[in-house]
C-alpha cells in the first residue's frame, strides 16, 4: 500500500517536471518571436527617436531632473542609466545617435544577438534616467526588449537572414533551414507570462474601484476630455452599452491570465485585445501604448499562424526545419 503511494507520487512529480520542462524549454519555431522584434523593434526607434526633442533638457547629466534626485527617487543603486554620467551638448547627442543606430540595427535585424541586448540596456537606461516620463508604453518596451534580448529573435524577417542566404547562395524563395529552439520557447513564455501579470494585476486593481462594480467606469474614461481623441458621449444615452463594455473589460483582464493558456478560449482572449486596445488607441488617444499592448498579445500566436498570415500577404518565406 505504501510502496503503491510512493510510486504514485514519485510518477506525479517526475510528470510535472517533464511537464515543466517541456513547457519553457521545448524547441519552438522562432517565427513568432521574429515578428514581435520587428514590431516592437519599431516602437522602440519611434519612442527614442522623440526624446531627440528636448534631448539635452531631459537626459543630460545635469537635465532639469539631477542625478542625484532620479537616484534618490529610485532609491536603488540598481536603477542604472549610463545617461548619468553623459553631459549636455555634443557628448550626449553623439550617445544618442548611436543608440539610435543600435535600436534600428535591432528593428531591422541586424546582429541581432548582439544588437539585441544592447537594446534592451539602452532602453533601460533612459526609462531610469526620466522616472517622471515612465508610463505603460515604457515598461512593455522594457521587458519586451529584454526577453527579445533572450532567443534567437533575428531568425526571420531580418537582415541576419538575408546575409546567411547570400552567405549559403540559397536564393530568397529557397527552404533555407530554420532550427526549432528551447531559446524561443523560454523567450516566449517570458513574454507571455509578463502579460498575464500585467492584465492580472490591471483587472485586481479595477476590482477596488467602485465604478467597475456598478459600471460607470466605461463613461468615465470616453467623457474625460484629458484623453478624449473621439467623441464617445453620444454612449450617455446608453447606459447599458457602458455597463456592459465595463464588466467585460473587468472580467477579461482577472481571467486572461487563466483562459489564454486553454486552446480553446485562447483565440476569444487574444481576439478581444484588438478592439480593447484599438479602442484605447484610437478613443483615448494612447496610440502607442495601445498598439505595443497588441504587439505583447501576439506572443500566444502559434508560429504556423504568424507563417500563414504573413504567407497570405506574400511577406513569409518558406523554411525547412534544420
């Protein structure tokens, strides 16, 4: 009886492992994870290229926020920024360039292992240099840069492919080899794990609002002229349109980070965030953050979808597993 017992859970537990193991370390098709770098690898460029307004008020060693106050502010030695110590002038726009150049090699996929942990430390380091800019948009640009940082991010869609199909002489249409690796995987999961939390902790965090119980939340964001791009207040004479587009908002960010793992509600889930999104971005005038929240949702995309998407519109190759 007890050998019976122990040989139970001794198979339970070694299932669970394998199940562990196979769930962050399984050799994955990179396809996905190419095309979040591309898109993410866009905002990144758009998001530096505009603190080149105001480049040395904002950034610069003695920028109208001192060293000494961002550090005190962080209250962390680990709050690094290497525009700590950048001065205004010629030196920090010369720095600035060259980041940028880092975040389009990056985009474009061009050294792409290399590039892309370069760009995960320059974006860090100019969230940490301007804490009072740091919004949504700056913190999934931060963790999306640093798990892109993680795989093989550059193996589709991107300039290191090019040059290993001229390197091979395989042409552009030829099956040039692509290996399934646990790097995609564990970068993936990282992604798609990171936006859980964010969704989960939103919607925990709506839950202590009285008007996402009663649901006179939804009114409340279209009426605010602050963030008003498109005129909404028609929904007034609604109020059972803003209830329910309230609770629906609420009851899909607590249960994303649960539903989204299941095959059969991950498509609804997934679905949902375009217009949710769309609707910040457009409605709300949060263009940016909107679509990189999209962005963070294709990391639940099947890489065999991302190939047949793009396939339709001619912009997917065909690969041969190596």
């Amino acid at each position: 009886m007890i050998s019976a017992a122990w040989a139970a859970a001794r198979q339970w537990f070694v299932d669970a492992w394998r199940g562990w193991e196979e769930f962050w370390f399984k050799p994955s098709d990179p396809a996905t994870l190419s095309l979040i770098r591309v898109l993410a690898g866009a905002m990144l460029v758009y998001t530096h290229l505009v603190w080149t307004i105001g480049l040395d008020r904002f950034l610069s060693a003695d920028s109208m926020l001192s060293v000494d106050f961002v550090r005190h502010y962080h209250g962390t030695s680990w709050a690094w920024s290497y525009l700590y110590y950048v001065p205004a002038g010629v030196p920090l726009w010369i720095v600035h360039g060259l980041g940028l150049l880092v975040l389009i090699a990056f985009w474009v996929g061009f050294k792409t292992r290399v590039t892309g942990i370069l760009a995960a430390l320059i974006t860090i380091a100019y969230v940490n240099r301007v804490p009072a800019a740091l919004f949504g948009l700056d913190q999934i640009n931060s963790f999306l840069a640093m798990y892109l940082a993680v795989g093989p991010s550059g193996a589709y869609y991107s300039v290191d492919r090019w040059l290993e199909r001229r390197r091979t002489g395989i042409g552009k249409r030829g099956p040039l080899p692509v290996s399934a690796t646990p790097g995609a995987t564990v970068s993936i999961r990282l992604i798609q794990l990171h936006m859980c939390l964010v969704y989960l902790f939103a919607g925990v965090g709506k839950l202590q609002g009285e008007s996402w119980w009663n649901g006179e939340a939804f009114w409340g964001a279209v009426a605010n002229r602050e963030y008003q791009t498109l005129d909404l207040t028609w929904l007034a004479s609604y109020p059972f349109i803003i209830a329910a587009l309230t609770h629906i908002t609420v009851f899909w960010e607590v249960s994303y980070s649960a539903l989204v793992w299941f095959r059969l509600t991950r498509p609804f889930i997934v679905v949902v965030s375009i217009p949710l999104h769309l609707g910040i971005a457009f409605g709300m005038g949060m263009i940016t953050f909107g679509l990189i929240m999209i962005v963070g949702n294709m990391a639940f995309l099947a890489p065999s979808v991302v190939h047949s998407i793009l396939g339709r519109f001619g912009l997917d190759e065909p690969a041969r597993e190596a």
